[in-house]
C-alpha cells in the first residue's frame, strides 16, 4: 500500500487525494449539518404550489437558514448570490431562482447546502407543482431509486466504479439516461473536495472505499440524451434535447460496514409522492 499522507486537523488523505475522517468525532458534526439541510428541504413542500416563484422559494430557504444561526454555503460561492438552486423541468442542475412561476406539472429539484459549525451538510430531492404527469412521475421514481441503488453499493472495499455501475446500470435499461457533465463529490469541512463521484461507470475501477469518507452521491437522469449545455448565465445546466430531467442527492459517510446517510428527512418526505 501507498503512504498515506497526514494531516493534523481533520483526519489523513489517501494516496487519491481523498480525506478520512473518524466517524467517531466528526460524523456527528456531519449529522446535524445534515439534519437542518433535509429540515429545510421538508419544510419547503408546503410552499412549491401553482403560481409560487421560485425566487420566493429561494427567500424562504434564506430565512430557514438564518432562523437556524446556520450559515448558507452557496450565498457568496463563485459570485452565487442565493441559498439554493432550483431546477426546473429540462434544468439539470444550477437553476438560478428567478421571477418565473410555477405551472401545473411542472416538476423541480431544489439543492440546499448548510453550514453548521463547520460542516457542510448538503442534499437535494424531487418536488412537483400540482398534477404529476406520468411519464415525470416514472422519471422521479427511477432517479430516486438509482441513487439508493448506488448507496446499497458503499462498503469499504468496494470501489467508486461500483457505486457509478450500480445507478448506470439500473437507468439505462429503463430506457433513460445518465448525466455525464456533473458529478457527486467529497465534502467535510468544505464544500467540494476529492473524490469526483460519478454516476456512471465499470465495476472494480477507481478508489477504493475507506472507512471515513464522506461524499455525496447524486444522479441527475433525463429521459431524453444524457448531453447538457450551460447556458449563458454560466450556472443554468440543461439538457440539450429538452427532455425532462430529474435529480436527488444525498450525503454520505462511510462505515465499517456500509454507510450513514447524514441528509436523510426527518419528516419522510424525501420522495414527492411517498
């Protein structure tokens, strides 16, 4: 085995760039950043509605995030001037809240990251503006499951190719596609790190899982081609055939024996239809 690299503040990294963190101290730091971030995510439903803005969304989630003395980690971010992002219909991910309303079957991702003392918790999930339509309904339950498929595959000593096989090969027999553009990533202490966790690829390849690690795993599926643009506000990323996309994230470390979802929600409303 490679030397591991040390670091005196908050675990090691692997020979990948990959920081290890003890899941005795520092996963719970993880668990609360995640709470509040999957809080604010259920507690938000109530507002997606005919006619709401999605900008008034955004503003909402600002005053959830202060209410908690918790900090916002995309405010400020690369010129980013808002607490979530929010993506709708052929949006695949970085919508920017604006003035436009909400229609009758229009669905939506909506991407929250938190600061709380220190960690980042950071999660995303599915909601619909009245009436689901049917073909999104089945593109909203594929994506979902594809991401639980992909965390069932996060043991120590599997691999990252493993998790990407295990969602890639789920979708694509249901006649949809896997996002190739944007991909999952490491967080702690800060908001993206190694690994790139793509949700895509061959079993056995790249890094191998350690005890410790904390990424997020996040598919972005459309029914249509896999290819996105950005457009020209330089966040907005959408599919280029316009189809439909859907996305949910979740945000993970790894353990002895599995994994801990740190963003799970506490209300049950993580999937819009359960």
């Amino acid at each position: 085995m490679e030397p591991l690299v040390k670091n005196e503040v908050h675990g090691r990294l692997t020979k990948d760039g990959i920081r290890i963190y003890d899941p005795v101290t520092d996963f719970p730091g993880m668990h609360a950043a995640g709470r509040l971030a999957a809080t604010i995510l259920d507690d938000i439903t109530e507002h997606v509605k005919v006619g709401q803005s999605t900008e008034e969304l955004d503003r909402i989630i600002t005053d959830m995030v202060d209410a908690a003395g918790a900090t916002s980690a995309t405010i400020g971010y690369k010129g980013y001037q808002h607490a979530s992002c929010i993506s709708v219909n052929h949006v695949v991910c970085h919508g920017i809240p604006g003035p436009k309303t909400l229609k009758d079957g229009d669905i939506l991702n909506i991407d929250v990251t938190v600061i709380v003392d220190g960690w980042y918790g950071d999660t995303s999930r599915m909601y619909v503006a009245g009436r689901l339509p049917r073909k999104a309904e089945r593109l909203i339950q594929v994506t979902h499951d594809s991401l639980m498929k992909g965390i069932e595959a996060v043991k120590p000593g599997n691999t990252f190719g493993d998790i990407g096989h295990a969602i890639q090969s789920f979708v694509e027999p249901q006649r949809m596609s896997v996002v190739r553009d944007f991909c999952g990533h490491g967080l702690g202490r800060v908001f993206h790190a190694p690994p790139n966790v793509l949700h895509y690829g061959r079993p056995g390849t790249g890094a191998v899982l350690e005890e410790g690690m904390l990424f997020t795993i996040e598919p972005m599926v459309n029914l249509g081609r896999p290819e996105t643009k950005t457009l020209a506000d330089d966040w907005t990323a959408v599919t280029r055939d316009k189809s439909l996309s859907a996305q949910f994230e979740h945000s993970i470390g790894v353990t002895a024996d599995g994994c801990e979802i740190f963003t799970l929600s506490p209300a049950g409303k993580f999937h819009p239809t359960y």
